[in-house]
C-alpha cells in the first residue's frame, strides 16, 4: 500500500479542540481536567483580588479624608471601632485600643507605651498583609508548574502515539498527526492556565508593596502623633 493509498484508508480524526481532548489517553485527559480546574481557580483568584484591591484603595482614600480633616481621635475611633476594620482602619483601631487600655487602666502604664504601639502597628499591619497575599501562592505555584505538569501530559501522549504507531506499522502523516496534536494540546493548556497566572501574580504582588508601603508609611506617622501626646501627658505629670 502506497503512503497515498494509506491516507485515504485511515479513519479521519477529529481534529477540534473537542475532539483532541476525548481522542488522547486517560492520562492526558487528566492532565488536561486537572489544568483546566486549576485555570478557572486562578481567574476566580484574580477577579477576587482585583475587586479586593479596588475597594481596599476606595477605603484606604476615605480613611485618610477622615483622619486629616481635623476630627478628634477620639471621635475617630468611636467611629471606626463598631465596625470591622481594615487596611488603615484596622492600623488606628489597633493602636488606639493600646492606647486606651494604659490610660484608662487603674494604672496608667505609660512606661514604653511608645513600644507597645508600635508592636500593635507592626502586627496589624502583618495581619493585613497576610490577609492580601492570601491565595496569592497559588498563582506563583500554577506559574511555574503549569508548563511542566503541561508538559508531563505531552510526554505521555506522545509516547502512547508512537506506542500506537508502532503496533500499527503505519508511519503515515494521517495516522501521526492526531496523536501528535493530542500530545501538544495538554502543552497548550499548560500555558494557557500559566501564562495569566504569572502576570496576575507579578501585578497582585505589586499592588501588595503599594498597600503595605501606605500601611507602613501610615503607621509611622500616627506613632509620631502618639508619642507626641505621650511626651505632653508625662511633662504635665512631672
């Protein structure tokens, strides 16, 4: 039989994405269904956190309008302390309360009060970090694995067609190439799932810094504040 003669008697194979899919072996199929999931978690991922960022920024404004429009911190934190706070509410409330418990205490424990806030800066804004950068691993991890774990499926597709070749002892370009596509399909999707959730990643991260250096920057102007009024209360006393 001639290779002409060979085509013609081979069964055409389905090639869309579709039919690419249900013609590769159950290992690749896995492969694929595994990439698959995992892309739509990175886009549930990046909706999320783009929304999250968007009104963390939206608060972060308000905030800041509030706390220099001249109101008292007092008012402030009667205000901001009812409800749940975050971002740089979440950094005043935290800072107040340990204010307020070595005042307002049967004794005033001033001493290293400056410190003590400080620390309750630093943990709160650990806290918001962590709470941003939540689920930010994934991507980092779908990133890097995507295109190997991709790759792992291409391998074992084309190992299973030249297997299929083999046994068939037909080397026709028509009996090659649906194995062969099935094989590069799981590569595709591999950088499909990757590709976005290594730019997702890059930016997410950057939106982190901008936030935790506002949280920061914030943080050590209120304790400068703080430690001002420390200093007035402890001159009045002496």
């Amino acid at each position: 039989m001639n290779p002409a003669d060979a085509m013609q008697a081979a069964p055409m194979a389905d090639m869309s994405l579709l039919g690419l899919f249900l013609q590769a072996h159950f290992v690749v199929k896995i492969v694929m269904v595994g990439l698959l999931s995992a892309s739509i978690w990175c886009w549930s991922i990046i909706v999320d956190k783009t929304l999250l960022f968007r009104r963390i920024r939206k608060e972060m404004d308000a905030f800041e309008d509030a706390f220099w429009s001249g109101r008292s911190l007092e008012e402030l934190f009667r205000s901001f302390n009812d409800r749940p706070a975050t971002g740089l509410a979440a950094v005043f409330v935290a800072a107040m309360r340990e204010w307020k418990r070595s005042f307002e205490g049967s004794g005033r424990q001033v001493q290293s009060l400056s410190q003590r806030i400080e620390k309750q800066l630093d943990v709160t804004i650990q806290r918001e970090v962590e709470r941003l950068e939540s689920r930010l691993l994934f991507l980092a991890s779908i990133g890097s694995a995507g295109p190997y774990i991709g790759l792992f499926g291409t391998v074992w597709g084309i190992m299973t067609a030249f297997t299929s070749i083999a046994a068939s002892k037909n080397t026709s370009l028509a009996v090659v190439a649906p194995g062969i596509a099935e094989a590069l399909f799981a590569t595709a999707i591999g950088l499909f799932a990757a590709i976005p959730a290594v730019l997702a990643y890059n930016k997410l991260q950057a939106e982190v810094a901008k936030a935790q250096s506002r949280l920061e920057g914030f943080a050590d102007e209120f304790s400068a504040i703080l430690s001002r009024q420390i200093d007035e209360r402890l001159s009045l006393v002496a």
